[in-house]
C-alpha cells in the first residue's frame, strides 16, 4: 500500500462496525474526494489476521494483507491519520469458531492447537497466540488517549435521555474481591535510574534457576512486579459463592479475559472449576482427556462431551446440573438459551459489564430471565473498589440523572502498552512452588515474590516518555476545558507512588497556573466527581492504563446510555493522529439483530465525531483547506442529527443505523453545499444535497422496508462482502445520488 500525506486509513475491523462501514463508507468517500482526500481500508479483522498469519496454503484470491503490522509501522510516521473502529479481541472459543468458519469457505488453514505437543503444533500455536484477545489496540495505540463526550453529545442526551434503572437503599448489590493474596496486595515498584538489562527469573526450591524472560529497560522506566495466590483466589471464590447461596444474592464475574489475555482466563478457569467443584473432581480424568480447558468456560466441558455416547454425556450433563443445586444462582449472558456467566470467558468484560449493572439500578439477568441484585465478583481488589463506590453512591443518591450530570473525560496513559495492558509476555503461571525474581545484569535481586504452584506472577513496564506526554496532554485539556483535572493514584500502591513523583516533576514543566490539578486516591477521586457530577460540574479523570478503559465506560454508560457516542482520540508519540470510534466494543449482540430482523441498531455518533477530528487534523497539517471545510460542515452535520433524533432505534421497523448514515449525508451535503468559503465546494455538492432532501422519504422507506425479516450475511467472522453490501445498502435512490456524484 502507498501512503500520501492526503491519506485516511479506515480500519476494517468485526461484527456491527465492519456493517456499519459498508453503508458509510461510500458516503464517506463521496465527500472526501471533493478534497482529495483518499479514504483506504485496512484489513484489522480477526478473520483478516487469521489469514494473513497463514498465507502458505491459501490461494492468491483468500490471501489478506497484514493490515495490522501495516498500521502498525504508520503509527510512528508523523502524517498518519487513522481512524480505528473497535475489533474482536478474540478469546480462544472465539478463535476456533472463526478458524473453523474458514476452514468451511475452503481456506486451508491449520487448527488451533490447545495443547500442542510437536515443534509444528508449537510454532502454529505460537503463531496464533498474537492474534489472541487484545491482539490490535496495543500495536496501534501509540499514544496516550483522550475520551470525552463532545458538547453536542452532552446536549442530545440532556435533551432526549436514555432509561436507567431506578436505584433502591435496600439493593443488595455489592462488589466483592480479594481482601488479601491479589496483585495490589503484592505490587512492587521500582523506577530505573538509568537504563539496563534485567532478568525475570524462577527460582525451584532445590535452586534452579529458569530465566523466563530478559528485559531491555529504559532510565526512567517504572518497572512493577506482582503475584497472585492460586490457594487465596481460589479461597475467596469458595467463600463469594457460599455467601451469594446464603444470602440469596446471583453471583457474577467480571474479569477481562480478552485484554488481559493470559492472566485472567485463568482467574476465569478457577472460577469455573471452583463453581463447579465436584464435577470436575469427579470427571477429572476424563476431561483432561478430551482437552476440556475450564480456562475456555464451562462451555469446553459441553463442546468436549459432545462426542461421548449419549449415556455418559446425560450423565455429566446431570452431574452439572446437581452442582447447582449447592451453588447461588449465576447471573446470565442469554436466559432464554441458557447461557450463563461462566460459559464463555469473553461474553462478559467488566469495563462494560459493571456499568450496564449499574445503569440497571444493580441488577443483572437471572436464570429466570428477571432482573436481580447481584455479587458483582472482581477478584483483583485494585480496581474494583470504585465500583463499590459507585454503588453505595447510587444507594444513597438514587440513580444518575442524565437530565442534569455533569461529565467525566478521561486523560489516559496508554502509549508503548503502558502498565497491566502490557503485561501479557511477561506473566506466568507457577508451574512449582519457588521465588520469582527480577534481577539485573550483574546479579543484584530488585524485586522478588515466594510463590507456589498455581499463582499467577506477572510484570508491568511504564516507560518515562508516554508518562511525561500524559501529564502534558492533561494539563493540555485542563487548560482548554476549565475543569478540573484530577489524577487517580493511590500512595498505597507501589506502582502509583512511583507515578506521583514523576507526575510532581513533569507538572513544573508546565504553566498550570490558574489550573486546578490534584492528586486523590481512587476512592477519593471517584466520590469528589460523583459529587462534583450530580450537580452539573465536570471533572477530567487522569489515570493510568485501567482506569483509562474502565471509567471510559462506566461513565458514558451513566451519560450518555453507551460508551459508542464518545470522541475518542491518541494523539501520537511519533506526530500522527489515531481517532477511535467511541470507547466501547463490537456489539455482537446487535450482529443477532441483524441477522434475525435486518435491523442494526449500532449507532455510528463515534464514527462521525472521530472523522471530524481526523478531518480537522488533516486540513491543518496538510493544508488542505477542503478538509477543514469538510470537518466544520460534518460536525455540524452531526449536531443537526441529534437535534433531530436521527440516531438509530432499537426497534426493528424504525431508524436504524442505515437510516442514520443517510440523515448524515443529507445534512452534511446541505452543510457544504450553503458554506460559502468554497464556493466551488458548495455548487458540487448542491445537487447531491438537493436529491437527498428531495428523496428524503422515499430513502427511509426503501430502508425500513427491508427490515423484519432474516438478513443472510453469508459468514459471522468473514462475512460475504457481496451479501453484506446487498444488506447494507438497500436503497436504490441513495445508491444512485452516492454514484452519481462520484
Ligand atoms: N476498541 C476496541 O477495539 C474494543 C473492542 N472490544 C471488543 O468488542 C467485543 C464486545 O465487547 P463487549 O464488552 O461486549 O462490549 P460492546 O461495547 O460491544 O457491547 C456492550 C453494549 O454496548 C452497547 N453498544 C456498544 N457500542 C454501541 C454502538 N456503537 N451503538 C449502540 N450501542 C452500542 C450495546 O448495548 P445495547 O445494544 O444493549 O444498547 C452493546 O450490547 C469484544 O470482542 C471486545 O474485546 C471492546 C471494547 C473496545
Ligand atoms: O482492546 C480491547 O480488547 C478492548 C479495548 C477497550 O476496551 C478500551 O480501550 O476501552
Ligand atoms: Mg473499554
């Protein structure tokens, strides 16, 4: 692929948004032609990585280009521009489904091996495991991030707000996680005063030493060390589960199985092996020979059993069943099916998940398809305290009122895979009892744990550079939004301790005079804008990696209904600029919809702000003066689609996010076609502007007529690019007026 300094790169990612792209792309593209502006697509996909990682045995037509490690590269070119929509990060059931969804296309690709045993099972699995869970964000994200929830956003919501549930002071909704034996309980911290080579190292009790992996270090860098005990993790499941029976509260998990990709499938396989105790001490055997992993949810022990004579699979299907029978009721990803909490590491992730509980006034789904309170089960105690604080708040206050809220931005660390994000190669899970050590080059011992069979150690890096651009970006949006800006960290963490003093010196860098800028704890921090927010004020979040993802939820979810309306922007290290759309995911559950009743309820509010911003950004480092006629104009676009409530429904049969992207391209057509900067500009779009209002109700009609019924797609992970754009482009007038212009 070439690259030009007028180049957008729009990622083509899964499931809602790589729909919603096939219906706003040619819109898209109709208006940045105009300025010369070449959109191209780059293939992120899960599907898309899967084939480009095993190119040898495709055919030229099946082979996909490696849209990532290209991206990748363009992160450190001061002129990239792009805009990246949310991916699939993939579990390993997620994984295998899609491997076998090609495997059924004719794609001759190789199985992914759960337990390889050869040198070439190895490497495929080796090859695989960089496509697993959050596989995307860390390469790209090559810069500290920016969310917030634009002005316009905050008026449509104050204007047309969404349902939450009401809150009562009796709601026995709590969260619940380790007292004792987790990472926060176990953190160590230490900053590099200059630059060396360390060693991460097992030592066995008989003195062997097993060096697990080396580590180039940078001065400056904060490096964190940190072990969880398998015994005490275990423990305190035991005790949430006997407590939830004996009070009569659901008992759910909410980990992040897909970002955090090694540590918490296995904090999830505990889980599953803890709830359901005496299955798998009796079945034990067996299922280690039919390759159950609980890491996969309970859910492997159904695929894997699937193949045994219909005696013994009712048999086991008995014994889960009378492991309920001692247990509290679980809550449920899909009641009518019967899906539970436990089947699928990914189906629920908590940056989400705790906020959706929260918005429901505390309650998540029963087994009985009712709302009910819930121990909401996080087991590292770091960060779910602030979820018990939100919810003593709402008990106390009643539930948010988006009416009145303020807003919560968030300024987050995120550059070079800072802090937990990026700990994945260097976690690992106890194989014996020992010390794990992290030891420099001439021997000296930094940080060490005692450690047993079972724990999960890992390692964290922060280097120096992304934490000095973090404080400025924050002081930067202090200063251009009047708020105040606090930084969550919390002296009783060994990592955040190490954080303060820089965040101290790098703040003398800049004029705050005037600025209100403080340091709380993350209780303190979250009481001080809850309170600050329930009475209209606004307070920007500064925080670390986590948070970063968490509060990026969990407060737009209270605003605005959805992480998908936030602007969402990484200002590169290197110069370029990556706009996110929004701060959530990839909505599978709206995919169903799709397919049931052709009717994608995805709203694409993310999409249209993050172009703006690309746009914006392209016309002044560029020059390309189009392109800031274009930014101003699409903006404007947008805040008319909103005043109007033209954003997608629910509902099958109303607006959807087909009907939303031609509302977009009537108003932003109308937009360029009345500014009078660019004559030239306006008289080119003047016909399309008048075709689109002209056309207006027949366009919704061809929309809303296609709806009801089944949509084919033709795939789930890759789905035909032919069905989807029959799906996705249903109006034969719009199509027409796009082409026309083009
Ligand atoms: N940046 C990224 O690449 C991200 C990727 N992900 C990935 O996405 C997948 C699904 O994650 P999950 O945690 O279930 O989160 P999702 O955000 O996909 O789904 C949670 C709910 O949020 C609402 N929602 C999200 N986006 C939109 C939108 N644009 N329009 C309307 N509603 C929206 C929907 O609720 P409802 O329909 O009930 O209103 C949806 O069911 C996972 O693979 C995850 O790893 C997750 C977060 C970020
Ligand atoms: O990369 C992922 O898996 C999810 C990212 C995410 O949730 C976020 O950054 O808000
Ligand atoms: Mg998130």
């Amino acid at each position: 692929m070439t690259t030009t300094n007028q180049t957008i790169y729009w990622t083509l990612t899964d499931e809602a948004p790589s729909l919603a792209t096939c219906s706003l792309l040619p819109i898209v593209r109709t208006f940045t032609k105009a300025a010369g502006i070449d959109v191209k697509i780059s293939d992120i996909s899960l599907a898309g990585r899967v084939l480009s990682a095993f190119p040898e045995k495709l055919t030229e037509e099946q082979k996909a280009e490696d849209g990532l490690s290209f991206l990748g590269a363009l992160t450190q070119d001061p002129h990239a521009n792009i805009i990246k929509l949310p991916n699939i990060s993939a579990s390993i059931p997620q994984l295998k489904a899609c491997i076998a969804e090609l495997q059924a296309e004719g794609c001759d690709i190789p199985n992914y091996p759960e337990a390889p045993q050869t040198e070439e099972d190895k490497a495929i699995q080796a090859r695989y495991s960089k496509i697993l869970g959050s596989a995307v964000n860390p390469v790209l994200r090559e810069g500290n991030s920016d969310r917030r929830a634009p002005g316009a956003v905050k008026a449509y919501a104050r204007k047309f707000p969404h349902s939450m549930g009401e809150w009562s002071k009796a709601s026995r909704t709590h969260a619940d996680y380790m007292r004792d034996g987790d990472f926060f309980s176990s953190e160590q911290s230490i900053t590099m005063d200059q630059a060396g080579d360390v060693r991460l190292e097992f030592v066995d009790q008989a003195g062997n030493v097993e060096v697990k992996k080396e580590l180039s270090l940078e001065q400056g860098e904060i490096l964190d060390s940190m072990r969880m005990s398998c015994r005490a993790l275990r423990e305190f499941f035991e005790e949430t589960m006997q407590d939830a029976k004996e009070t009569g509260v659901m008992w759910s998990l909410h980990v992040k199985a897909t970002m955090m990709k090694v540590s918490h499938p296995i904090v999830f396989g505990h889980a599953v092996t803890v709830f359901y105790k005496e299955l798998f001490e009796k079945y034990g055997d067996l299922f280690e020979e039919l390759g159950v992993n609980p890491n996969n949810g309970i859910g492997s022990v159904y695929d894997k059993i699937s193949s045994l004579p219909t005696s013994k699979r009712e048999e086991i299907e008995e014994a889960i069943h009378e492991c309920l029978e001692h247990r509290p009721e679980m809550a449920m990803v899909d009641s009518v099916k019967g899906i539970t909490n436990l089947h699928v590491p990914s189906d629920v992730i908590v940056d989400a998940s705790m906020p959706a509980m929260i918005r429901n006034g505390g309650k998540m789904w029963g087994p009985d398809g009712k709302p009910k309170d819930t121990k909401a089960v996080m087991p590292e105690s770091t960060y779910a305290r602030i979820y018990q604080e939100m919810i003593n708040f709402c008990k106390t206050n009643g539930a948010f009122d988006p009416t009145t809220m303020g807003t919560v931005p968030n300024v987050g660390l995120m550059a070079k895979k800072a802090e937990e994000y990026g700990s994945h190669d260097k976690t690992f899970e106890m194989m014996a009892d020992g010390i794990m050590r992290v030891v420099t080059a001439d021997g000296t011992v930094l940080m060490q744990h005692d450690v047993e069979k079972g724990d999960i150690w890992r390692a964290c890096q922060t280097k120096d550079e992304p934490v000095r651009d973090w404080v400025k970006l924050a002081v930067t949006r202090a200063r251009q939004s009047g708020m105040p800006a606090v930084f969550w960290l919390d002296h009783k963490r060994a990592h955040d301790r190490e954080l303060i003093k820089k965040v101290n010196t790098y703040l003398q860098d800049h004029d705050t005079d005037g600025l209100d800028i403080s340091i709380k704890t993350y209780n303190q921090a979250i009481r001080f804008s809850m309170d600050r927010m329930i009475r209209g004020n606004d307070t920007i979040s500064v925080t670390g990696n986590v948070l970063r993802d968490y509060l990026t939820d969990l407060f737009p979810i209270m605003e605005l209904g959805t992480s998908a309306k936030m602007l969402s922007v990484v200002p590169m290290l290197k110069g370029g600029g990556m706009y996110e759309t929004g701060a959530g995911g990839s909505a599978p559950k709206h995919v169903q919809q799709v397919e049931e009743e052709n009717h994608l309820r995805w709203d694409s509010l993310g999409e249209f702000l993050a172009l703006a911003v690309s746009l914006e950004e392209m016309g002044i480092k560029e020059n390309n003066k189009r392109a800031s006629i274009l930014a101003k104009t699409l903006d404007a676009a947008t805040g008319k689609l909103l005043e109007n409530n033209k954003s997608p429904s629910r509902k099958t049969g109303e607006l959807d996010n087909r009907g939303s992207h031609f509302y977009l391209g009537m108003y932003w057509a109308q937009e360029v076609a009345t500014q009078t900067e660019d004559p030239e500009l306006a008289a080119h779009f003047a016909p399309l502007a008048k075709t689109l209002s002209d056309n207006e109700a027949q366009i919704v009609a061809e929309l809303s007529a296609v709806q009801g019924k089944p949509a084919e797609l033709g795939g789930y992970y890759h789905a035909n690019r032919e069905n989807v754009k029959k799906v996705m482009r249903p109006s034969e007038t719009l199509n027409a007026a796009l082409a026309a212009l083009s």
